[in-house]
C-alpha cells in the first residue's frame, strides 16, 4: 500500500502529453493493423434504411438530403452520406441533396463524387445537388417544399432551373419527396421536424453527430424522427446494411435483396472483402474506437484509483 | 422611432404569421408568397456582416501593430484570395476555389475539432471522479453507453449494447422529454416575448 | 503528382493545428489565420452565385421586377451594423426576418411539447413506460423552483436527478465517441490519403 499511494500520487501528476501520446498510439496501431469486427445494428438505423429502400425503382418517391454541418465533424458524417447516397444510387431512389451554409456546398459536391464512382447516374436524371441557399431562406424553402419544389428551390447548384429537370418528372412536393434525412452537428434536424413534418407530415430522419444524439431519443419515440444515424457508429452500420442487402451479389447475377433482420443477424462481412475504402471507413474506424473506449475507460478506473487512494491517504494523517 | 418602427414591424408581421399558420386563405398564402420573395432579396446581404467583422478585428490589429499583427495580415489575405479565385475561375470541381477548401478548409477545419478527443481524454484520467452516488451513476452509464457503442461489447457479452441501448431508450429518453419539455416551453414563451415586443435584445444596443 | 503535393499541403497544415497539442506556436497560429481567413472568404462567392445573382440581379434586372428593389436596399442596410449614428438603419433587414417567429409559436408549442406529452402519457401497460412516465414526472418537477426541495417532495425531485444522471452519463459516452471519432478521421487521412498505409 504505501508504495501504490505514491505511484498513483504520480500518475495523477502525469503531465497531459504524456496522455495526448497515448491517445494517439490507441487511434494509430488499430489503424494499422485492421482486425475485423462485428457491427450491431441498431433499430433507429435500420428503420432509415428500410424506409429509403421502400422507395427504391419508384419515380413518384424522392429522399432529400439536407447538409446542415461544416468540415469539422466530416469523420462522422460523411461517411453515413456516402453510404446512403451509395444506397441510393444502388437501389435507383431519386435522391436530391440541399445546404443551407456556405460551408457545406463542397461537402455535398465531396459525398456526391464519392458515392458516383462506381454508378452509371446523371446529375438531373438520378439525382441532383439543389446548391447551397443562403440561410435566411432556411424556413421559407423548408415550408416552401410542402406545396412546390420547383418553385420554390428554383434552380440547382448549376444554375439550371430545376422544373426542367427530367428528376422531377412524378415529384411535386413533400407527398413524393416523402423522407428528409438531415446531417447535422447541431439542433437543425428539429427545424424540419417542428415546420415540415408539424405542417406536411414528412418523414424526417437524423444523421447526426454522436454529441446529439442521446437527445434524440424522445422524438425517436413519438415517431417525430423516423430513425436516427448516430456518429461514426451509425455510418459503420449503414455501411453494413448497404453491403449486406443493396449490394449483395444473388446466385443468379442480380444485385439486391430485400431487408430480413434475420439474414443481418447471420451476416459477417469481411472488411477485407470490400475494395473500396472509402465504402468502408466508418468500419475501419471503429475498429480504432474500440480500443479508443476501451482507454478512456482505463483513463477513468485508474484516475478514479488514484483519487481514492490518495483520500484515503489524506483521512488517515488527519486521524 | 428608430426603435418603434422596427417593433411594430415584427409584431405586425408575427401576428401575420400566426394568422397564415392557422388560416389558409388566398390572402394569407399572398402574404406569404411577398414575405418569402422579400426575404430572398434580403439574404444574400447579410454576409455583409461577416466580412465587415474579421475585416474590422484585424484591420485595427494590423494599423495598431498590435502583437502578432502579421497573422491578421494573413488572415485577411487569405478572405480576399480565396473570395478571388471564386468569382475569377469559378467555384466549380477542379477550380483553385475548390482546390482551396479541399486542401485548406477542410483538413485544419476537421483537426481544429479533433483536438478535442486530446482534451477528453486527458479529462477522463485527471476529473472525472465518483465524488457522489450521483457521479457514480452518471460514470457507470457514461461507461456502459461507451462499450455499448463499439463492437467489443457485443464482444464480451450481447447484455452490453441491450443495456446501452435501454439506458438511451428509457431513463435516457425520460430525462431528456423531461429538459425538452423546459425547453420547448421555454422556446415558446420568448417566441411569444419578441411576438408581443416585450423581448427587444435583437435589435442591439442604441436609441 | 499534383493530387500528392496537394495531400502533402493538407497534411502539413493538419500537423501545424496538432502542434499545439505541444503548446501554442507560430505553426498554430499561422495555420489558425489561414483557416479563419479562407473561411470566410470562400463564403463570398458562394453567396454572390446562390443568392446574390438568382434573387436579386436576375429578377430586377432581367426580369424587370423592380419592387425587388426594396427589399434588396433593405438588405444594404446590414452595412450600417457597425456604425455608431446609423446602427439602427440595420434592424429593419433583421425584424423582417424575425417576423417569421410568430409562425413558431404555435408550431413549436406543437412539436415540442404537444407531441412530446401526448407520448408521455401513453398507458403505463409495461415497465419501461411506467419508468418514462415517472422520469419525465420528477424531472418537471425538479424544473420547478418555487417550491423548495424538501421532505416528500424533495424524494420525488431526487428521483428527478438520477434520471438526469442517467441521461448526461449517456450523453457523455456518446460525447466521449464523437471527439475520438473526429480524430480517428484525422488519422485515417494522414495514414491513409497521404502515407496509403491504411489498405
């Protein structure tokens, strides 16, 4: 005992390189040396992607996607962007995507190259970017969507007139463009959820930031959010669902199956299997949040230890 | 007046409001369509306000020759090549614009965020301490969420992300309707505040 | 090559924001005045091809709509933000926007609590509604400070706070995950993009 309470004494004297060093080595070394894992599929996730492959082949159905977020919480989102756009893509959904700060128009442009690589869609026929609209028109489009796209979003981020478009041939309004998924770092998600879903009924989903995403619970409850992708872990699971169903190669050369929990529960994707890495950097990032927790939870017993100690330490020369 | 004007402005506009939500009549949808198409004309000004800000914090900076002075230097060379290369070769894929916000924005953008998991981590070693029953709980729950989220903890056993995922779907979910429900009225009692002119702070400082 | 040196760029300004880890240096702050500088910089053209040219120069100037005019001057008057004797010429862009607030009255009292009671007063016919319903209970109750948190009352208000301790636990865990995510995304560029060691 009395050569642990000095060792500890110490330890919590640690100056806070030290630590920032040994953060960095438990993010660097998974990184390194990729190990599989299995990624549980949360409800809230799958709902979005069930409700989003409900509309697949269909030209009367749209999802939009709202890019409310700037670069500094890229790592969690856009890969749940790339992957539901891959989803999309995949499964032929009309998909728009729409900003409302500066900041995220290349963010848009970012997700978009990736998703399209390795698909045969055109901008304006399978899908199309709306651009970037100043903030001041966040209500009014958002309202605005519940009676006419078209003429309120008027033209796209090439600056052509959207009614034109062959994309929006069979969809008017919110009653086709029936799900908006919007990924934010911030409280925007509840934007749509208290004027358009309140006024229009839209379904709305949440891809947000882990930091929001335990706040999110009581409006997953009430129905008021569809579903809900959380952080890094959200973007892993989509990545996972779009591997295990959307893409899935059937024995007779088609592409595709339908949602089955049970077919998700028995599934195990190789990471290795995947060529992409971009189609796969939640889940090789997970692997180094793994261990990453498992440290924080270190940092905390043994911190937790030392201040124990040392109190006991402290009773004892007051007795 | 300068202050008058202004507030009965946004109480006849919010009453307005109110009436268009409840209303629909041709004429509330009119007074509609002239607020949104007012408010787009409006929009693209305000990042005025942007530009004037940096422009006066670090214009004073560099005339004063205040420490560091060469870093605002950079700063405003920076807003004005960068506002530049848009509106000279475009703001499309492929332009130095773009090049710009890939290259700079973006990836000191996303490490100024990432600083932080340092700073946590740091602060789960040096102050996050079982001082009370109550911190307790608070670290225990905080702990279960956190192996629950990552694949070890299905690992070590299938109960660890179930409690996660009950602690966020019951107690999780209670304590946060009971804050929203706080704040959603909060909400609307300032809503109604600015509505009736009794909440006068946007309109800043002055006569 | 030019896809090389541009990561290499990148990865030099991501290490100068990590230097300050180390502690603050001239990197840092080099890397920090670029960052702000380009920021906004890059707003400004954005704003002026979205918003300025589609609702302002098209309608009055193409399409001839010249009422446009007013609220465009409207939206000059931001300029006077700054001015000691004129500021209060930039409140009218300001109020014509906030009128919109009167549509969030009903609206958020509608979504935000409405919708959020009704679900909280569902029939306790198991025990995790049960346990919803006394959380939100006791935490309302907890919000309510003209009565002081004393004897039977004080019990309920107490329950009130392990809820909210449960529910900040949650949400530092998932807190904790976010900040460790974005620097894993960090990481997996300099492994990944610029050295290719992440395969």
């Amino acid at each position: 005992m009395s050569n642990i309470v000095p060792f500890f004494e110490k330890m919590q004297a640690l100056d806070r390189r030290y630590i920032y060093l040994v953060v960095a080595l438990a993010i660097i070394i998974p990184l390194l040396i990729p190990f599989n894992s299995k990624t549980y599929v949360t409800e809230p996730t799958a709902n979005v992607y069930k409700m989003i492959d409900s509309y697949a082949g269909r030209s009367d159905r749209a999802i939009l996607l709202s890019f409310s977020h700037d670069a500094s919480t890229m790592a969690e989102l856009t890969p749940m962007e790339v992957a539901i756009l891959r989803h999309c893509f995949q499964r032929k959904v009309k998909v728009f995507t729409l900003c409302f700060m500066p900041a995220a128009s290349p963010l848009m442009d970012y997700a978009l190259n990736i998703a399209k690589e390795d698909y045969d869609v055109q901008d304006g026929i399978d899908y199309c970017n709306f651009g970037y609209k100043p903030y001041g028109l966040f209500l009014p489009i958002l309202l605005g969507m519940g009676d006419d796209i078209a003429e309120i979003v008027e033209t796209d981020a090439q600056g052509r007139k959207i009614s034109n478009l062959p994309i929006m041939t069979d969809i008017t309004n919110y009653n086709e463009m029936n799900l908006v998924v919007d990924f934010a770092a911030s409280s925007a998600v509840y934007s749509w959820i208290v004027y358009a879903r309140a006024r229009y009924g839209v379904n709305v989903a949440a891809g947000i930031t882990a930091v929001m995403a335990a706040d999110n619970y009581p409006y997953l409850q009430t129905g008021q959010l569809v579903g809900m992708l959380s952080g890094l872990k959200g973007a892993a699971e989509y990545e996972k669902l779009v591997d295990v169903f959307a893409t899935h190669k059937n024995p007779d050369g088609t592409i595709g199956r339908s949602y089955s929990k049970e077919i998700l529960q028995e599934s195990w994707i190789k990471l290795s299997d995947v060529d992409k890495r971009v189609y796969k950097t939640a889940r090789i990032g997970m692997n180094a949040q793994t261990v990453a927790h498992v440290m924080i939870i270190v940092f905390i017993i043994l911190g937790n230890i030392g201040f124990f100690l040392s109190k006991k330490k402290k009773e004892q020369e007051m007795m | 007046m300068k202050r008058q004007i202004p507030l009965i402005i946004v109480i006849t506009l919010g009453f307005m409001f109110v009436a268009h939500t409840f209303i629909p009549h041709k004429a509330s949808v009119a007074f509609y369509d002239w607020w949104v198409s007012w408010s787009k004309a409006i929009s693209p000004f305000a990042v005025i306000l942007g530009i004037m800000s940096l422009t006066m914090v670090h214009g004073t900076k560099i005339s004063r020759k205040a420490p560091n002075w060469q870093y605002s230097a950079l700063t405003l060379f920076a807003l004005v090549f960068t506002g530049a290369s848009g509106f000279i070769w475009g703001t499309s894929e492929g332009t130095p614009f773009m090049w710009l916000f890939k290259n700079v924005q973006m990836p000191m953008g996303s490490t100024m965020f990432s600083l932080l998991a340092f700073h946590i981590a740091s602060a789960a070693y040096k102050a996050f301490r079982a001082r009370s029953a109550e911190a307790t709980v608070l670290l225990i729950a905080a702990i279960i969420v956190m192996l629950g989220q990552v694949p070890l903890g299905m690992a070590i056993s299938k109960w660890i992300p179930e409690t996660s995922s009950w602690i966020l779907n019951v107690p999780n979910l209670a304590a946060k309707r009971g804050i929203a429900l706080g704040v959603g009225l909060g909400m609307t009692a300032t809503s109604l505040k600015i509505l009736l002119g009794i909440e006068r702070t946007y309109l800043g400082g002055g006569d | 090559m030019f896809e090389t040196i541009s990561n290499l760029i990148a990865a030099f300004l991501t290490l100068c924001i990590f230097s300050f880890l180390y502690k603050d240096n001239p990197f840092y702050k080099f890397a920090e005045a670029l960052f702000i500088g380009v920021s906004m910089g890059y707003a400004i053209p954005l704003v002026y091809e979205n918003a300025f040219l589609p609702f302002v120069y098209q309608p009055i100037f193409l399409q001839g709509k010249l009422i446009i005019l007013i609220p465009s001057l409207m939206g000059v008057l931001y300029i006077f933000r700054f001015s000691r004797n004129l500021s209060w010429l930039s409140r009218y862009p300001i109020v014509f926007g906030m009128g919109i607030v009167g549509m969030g009255v009903p609206m958020s009292m509608h979504s935000s609590v409405l919708v959020q009671m009704r679900s909280a007063m569902l029939p306790l016919d198991n025990i995790n509604t049960a346990l919803i319903f006394i959380g939100t209970v006791t935490i309302l109750l907890y919000f309510f400070f003209s009565k002081e948190h004393k004897g039977v009352y004080g019990k309920f208000t107490n329950v009130g706070v392990w809820y909210m301790m449960i529910g900040f636990g949650a949400s530092f865990g998932y807190t904790v995950m976010a900040r460790i995510s974005l620097l894993i995304g960090r990481i997996q560029f300099l492994l990944g993009d610029v050295l290719g060691l992440i395969k």
